[in-house]
C-alpha cells in the first residue's frame, strides 16, 4: 500500500457514519448487508448512505454486488488488511517482542 491509499483510506474511516458504516458492515461478514438496511440501522437517509458507501468504496473499504434489486455491500477486508499491515510495517524497529501484544488482539478474528 503506497501512502495515498492509505491516507484515503484513513480520510473515508474519520467521519463517525462511515466508520460506523464500515464497522457494521464487519460485523455482517461473509454475508453482507444490503444498503437500505445499513442505512436503517444505523437511522440515516438512503441517500446519505449511497454518498457515504461511494466513500468507503473508492477507498478500496467497502464491495458492493447487486442481488435482485439490492445491492448489498460488504467490507473489503483485504483492504483493511492492507491498511493495518501499512500502520505497522516497520513496526518495533526490528524489535517483533514489542508488536506482540498488538498482534495478539488482532489474531481474534
């Protein structure tokens, strides 16, 4: 990941609807989750959604695939991958001891 992914990435994840968008969607994986539904769980507009959805995906976040007449977005966790694996690639200055307990939380998954 270059530096321009990341800050895009980071930019899309610091307005609170589309953290709490991505972090929704997270929890809704492998299966996804339609837009409309999104938007209703979280108690904003559908078109709000739409933009902040369009956000997440140009930031490589966030898929969509249209079944019948929704279009059901999931988070692109191999971006989110790549965003984390970008934070900490020179982790701990050659001290791995030190990253442990960071990689520990995030082995729960």
């Amino acid at each position: 990941m270059e530096n321009d992914s990341a800050i895009a990435a980071l930019g899309a994840l610091s307005q609170a609807t589309r953290l709490d968008t991505f972090r929704l969607l997270v929890r809704h994986e492998p299966e996804g989750l339609a837009a409309g539904e999104a938007a209703r769980q979280l108690g904003i507009p559908a078109n709000t959604m739409s933009a902040h959805l369009a956000i997440l995906a140009r930031a490589g976040l966030v898929q969509s695939e249209r079944k019948s007449r929704s279009i059901v977005y999931r988070a692109q966790l191999d971006g989110l991958r790549a965003l984390m694996l970008f934070l900490v690639k020179d982790c701990c200055a050659g001290n791995p001891e030190v990253c442990a307990p960071l990689i520990a939380e995030l082995s729960c998954c």
